[in-house]
C-alpha cells in the first residue's frame, strides 16, 4: 500500500485515463479525468457507495495514459473499455467489432468479408469502420478478379463461372500462377494502387466499343466508376485507419524514458512506457530499444512507426520492414508529442518516487539515530542463527545502507567451533569471524549492529567486539513476539526496550532487516543441510571418493533417484561393477 500512496502523490495533474488493476495485474476498472491527480486520489479517501468500496478494495496498483485534452481522454477511455473489458465497467450490450476484407490461405483462395481475425488463415485488409462499405468493395473485387466463391468445392460449375466471376476450379484446372495474379492485383487494389486496374479496364472498355459490345463497354465504365468511389470513400479512411505506432521520448539524469502509444483504426488503445539507462547517445539508444521492441513476439509490427523528427529517419526504416516517418505537421506529429508527453512524464514521476523514497528511508535512519541517542546509523549489519537440534548450524550476516539492503556486502557462515545447539557461541564466532576480517582487510565498519534475539544475545557480541577486538560499535537486539513478529527494538546498558510507535517508517525499517536476515539464514541452512544429507548417505560406500560423488550428484541430481537406479545405469557412467553393486545395496539397506 505504501508504494501505492508513493504513485498517488506524483500523478501529473493533467487530463488522461486511468486503468485500475488487482492482484493478478488484471485491468478492473478504467476511468477517464479532467485532472488525473485528483480523480484517482479521490478513490482512496472520504466515503464510497458499496460499489466503488468493493473496487478500491481489489486495487493494488494502476496505469495511465495523459491526453491532450478531456474530450480525447473521454473517446480513449471508450476504445480502452472495449479492448479490456474491465469486470467494474458498464459495457454496452451491441458492442461490435470492425468488418475486414480477407484472402483465405488455400489452394484456391476466396474473398470474404468477415469481424474475426486469424493471422494464420488469410491475408487481412481493414478494419473497415463501415460494414456496407465493406461488402461493397468486395463485391466490386469479385467482379474483377474471379476468385472461387463456393465453400466446399462442388462437382459442377455453379452460376459464378456463368457471370464471369470465378474461373471454375472445381472443374477446370487453376493453376497457382492464375490465383497468385489475382491476389496480388486485389492486394494491390486494397492498398490504394488501383491506376492499372482503371487502365487495363478503359482499355476493355475501348476493345468493347469497338467490336460494338455496348453493355460489355459499359459495364467497364460502370466498373471505372465504382472504383473511383470506392476508392474516395477508402482514401478518406486511410488517415484515420493506418495501423501504426507513435514513439516518444524523455532524457533525464542519465535515464532514458520512452513511451509508445498504439493507434488502431484511427483510435489510441494501448500506451507501454520503459526506462532504462543510458550508455550512448539518445538516437542510439532509442533505435535500440524500438528494434528490440519489435523482437519481441508481443508487439506486432504496424504499417508505420512514427518517431520524433530530430532522428535520422533513413536508417530505422531500413531496419524495419515498417514504414517508418518523422511527422512535422498536424495531428500525426501532435501524437508523437504526446508520446514525448507521456514518457516525460514517467521519467518525472519515476524520479519523484526514488527521491520520496530515499528520503523516507534517510528520515528512517535519522530518526532512529535520534532515538537511541546515536549518530546517524547509515551502514547496519544485522546477525542470525539457523540449526536445528545443533545440526549444521549456520550464521548469516546482511547489510544495508541508507535503509536499503546492500546485498553484495550479505555474507555466510558455518559454524566450526561450536558442538550441539548453543545459539550464543555460534552468534559469537560469526561476529569474531566478520570484524575480525573487517579490521585485517580496512574494510568500512558498521554504524550499528543487530542481532535477532534479545538481551543474552547482545551481551555475547558486546563481549567479542569490545574484549577481544576492542571495537566499540552500538549492539541492539530485535526482539520477536510470538507470532514471531518484529515487537521491541533493545538497546543500553542494560538493556532496554526503545519505545517506537509500531507505524513510524524507523520501526518499518527494522522489520524489513528482521526478515531479510531471517529469510536468509533459513535459506543458507536448508541448503547446507541438503548437501550435508547427500554427501553423508554416499560417506560409508566403499569405493565412492570425492571425484565419484561429485560425478554422481553431477548426473543424478538427489539421492532419491539413485535409489531408482540399477547397477548398469552406474556402470553407463563409467562407475566399475563392484562400486555400482556396492552404491546399489547401501542405498538400498537405507530406503
């Protein structure tokens, strides 16, 4: 929730959408605004209906995309609710899908118009936002290219090989070279080049004229007509319709922002944001990014990609198969500042939180150095133990600074002096063993030291620090309540519990080193004691030395499974006979 609130408090204040998310990473809910900061704050203080509780209760976490203007926001917050399809939005019922024009993939390919998209099953033109305008450009396409019209093939020709519009494969042999000509004369037509459509048909009509087949003649000219109709209706979609990607960029601190906003059938669906720093120059690295971008399976590469004008053009566009564009006027290029827009605004945002956050973690420190009356504790180390019954037992140490774990500086310990369960001596040796270290190679000592566990615990690392090191370094102890939660900080001499208010970030701090040295001296025991339990049931077997235990782990992986293996799988891998037999029976007498 505390990262939550940290994204609530750098929200630009500017007109946008916003989209809610759950647990999973689910969008629930989308909302548009006039002035994002207020609006998505506004869910998580003063009183809500039940509906909005039960919402707000499944968030834990959002995104947004800032627009230029309410009325934007208010069309991108439609297009957002039909793509995702949040569970809280009110959907309407007749909601629809764009029609597309397609060439199926077969032997002998149709022409359909259809709403559901198959990549693998055709070649798509569209959407087209008007059904009727759909069919109809199809139906003038059937006219010109005869393309088989039947579902499933007949056994006779049917009435569109009587009017001319297919070529009867059902009967007649169609050769491949015949259907990919027709192909790429209607791919052609759908993307706008239809100057040798128009003259191959004014030359028919002409031959028509001449041979004074009149209604041949005129039907060309009908067909002059529709094209150039159709194709009006179909230039004044383009603009709106051209699948494309806008790129944007911000440059801050060493860090580059880019945001790409997805525009589909003349609508803004989708924004994707990275940062990330930078080592070259801005082109560099933004070329970079959008050529990975495109690597990856997830983003599907558009017709056009549009980046700033301040780039070199030429060079991303022969990286990819894309058209790509520098806009400098209009609407076009005002999306690619808004794509700049969006990812200044990530980079401002991304750097207000680490700066909140790094100094709620100083204030952190601050103020528990104010508490215990020490100076600042920038550098603690925080010690644990892990044994169980006095088996294996294993010492950790982790570190953090300025509030934060420092995780190349954590470090491992097995206890090698210390016989049966005896948590003092073992704290004792891991503390003698790091300082000593420290003091031998100058390394940085700590401003306050912790131990998990209480007043006995204190006294014995007090003791090796100042009676054998003669180190003087603050030594407190964290003591658990039992829940085995974080309860009392202890430090003095005595020893005494520090109040804190249990809600202050110094006590949060505390609790995050309790768990962080915890967690990791669990994980360091349970592998130890892995290792030991393999390597003890292969001690006794005679034959089996060092090199053959490791090349037995190597291959098998666990004791379990060479207790399902017979005496020739070891003999595979080069184990001699009698030693097989041998490994065969021991771990069999210990199943």
């Amino acid at each position: 929730m505390s990262e939550l609130k940290l994204k609530l408090s750098v929200l630009p204040v500017e007109p946008g959408c916003y989209l809610m998310k759950n647990s999973d990473g689910e969008i629930i809910y989308v909302g548009k605004a006039k002035n994002l900061r207020n609006r998505v704050r506004s869910y998580f203080t003063g009183a809500h209906d039940e509906k909005t509780m039960r919402l707000v209760a499944d968030i834990v976490d959002f995104d947004f995309i800032v627009t230029q203007s309410e009325v934007e926001s208010l069309l991108l917050e439609n297009t957002l609710i039909k793509k995702h399809l949040p569970r809280y939005n009110i959907l309407l019922k007749d909601d629809k899908s764009y029609p597309f024009i397609k060439i199926t993939r077969e032997k002998h390919p149709k022409l359909v118009v259809t709403r559901t998209v198959k990549p693998k099953t055709g070649k798509y033109f569209g959407p087209y936002p008007n059904a009727y305008s759909a069919h109809e450009t199809k139906k003038l396409l059937d006219r010109i290219y005869p393309l088989r019209k039947c579902n499933v093939m007949p056994d006779k020709l049917c009435l569109y090989y009587h009017i001319g519009q297919c070529l009867g494969p059902c009967v007649f042999n169609v050769s491949d070279e015949q259907n990919q000509q027709m192909i790429d004369g209607i791919t052609n037509f759908l993307n706008g080049e239809t100057d040798g459509v128009v003259a191959e048909l004014k030359e028919k009509m002409h031959a028509a004229a001449e041979e004074l087949e009149f209604e041949k003649a005129k039907e060309y000219r009908d067909l002059m007509g529709h094209i150039e109709n159709t194709m009006l209706k179909q230039n004044m979609l383009t603009a709106d319709m051209t699948a494309r990607d806008c790129f944007g960029y911000a440059v801050d601190n060493g860090w580059m922002s880019v945001s790409v906003l997805f525009i589909r059938s003349g609508k803004l669906i989708e924004k994707k944001a990275e940062m990330f720093p930078m080592n070259d120059s801005a082109e560099e690295e933004f070329f970079r990014f959008i050529v990975q971008f495109y690597d990856l399976s997830s983003n599907l590469m558009p017709k056009e990609v549009h980046i700033p004008k301040e780039f070199n053009v030429k060079l991303l566009d022969e990286a990819l198969p894309a058209k790509v564009k520098a806009p400098s006027r209009g609407a076009k290029r005002e999306m690619v500042e808004l794509a700049s827009k969006n990812a200044s605004i990530a980079a401002d945002n991304k750097f207000e939180m680490i700066a909140r956050d790094e100094a709620r973690t100083i204030k952190a420190i601050e103020t528990l150095g104010d508490i215990m009356n020490i100076e600042t504790p920038r550098r603690i180390e925080a010690f644990d133990n892990s044994n169980i019954q006095g088996v294996d037992p294993v010492s950790v140490m982790v570190s953090f600074i300025d509030g934060k774990p420092s995780k190349k500086d954590y470090r491992k310990y097995k206890i090698k002096t210390v016989k049966g369960p005896d948590d003092y001596a073992s704290m004792a040796e891991a503390v003698r063993r790091r300082y000593t270290r420290v003091l031998k190679e100058g390394l940085p000592l700590p401003d306050l030291i912790i131990v998990d566990g209480a007043v006995g615990h204190m006294n014995t690392v007090k003791n090796v620090l100042l009676n054998e090191l003669s180190l003087d370094i603050p030594v407190a102890g964290l003591a658990k309540n039992d829940k085995h939660a974080t309860a009392e900080l202890l430090y003095g001499d005595p020893a005494e519990i520090v109040p804190m208010k249990k809600n202050s970030q110094s006590f949060y701090l505390l609790q995050r080193i309790q768990d962080e040295v915890h967690r990791f001296a669990i994980s360091f025991h349970r592998n130890t004691r892995r290792k030991t339990s393999i390597v003890s049931q292969l001690d006794n077997i005679e034959g089996v030395g060092p090199t053959r235990k490791r090349k037995l782990l190597s291959k098998f992986g666990s004791i379990k499974r060479m207790k399902e293996k017979n005496v020739s799988d070891f003999t595979e891998i080069g184990i001699p006979k009698n030693v097989a037999e041998n490994i065969v029976r021991k771990l069999s007498e210990q199943a």
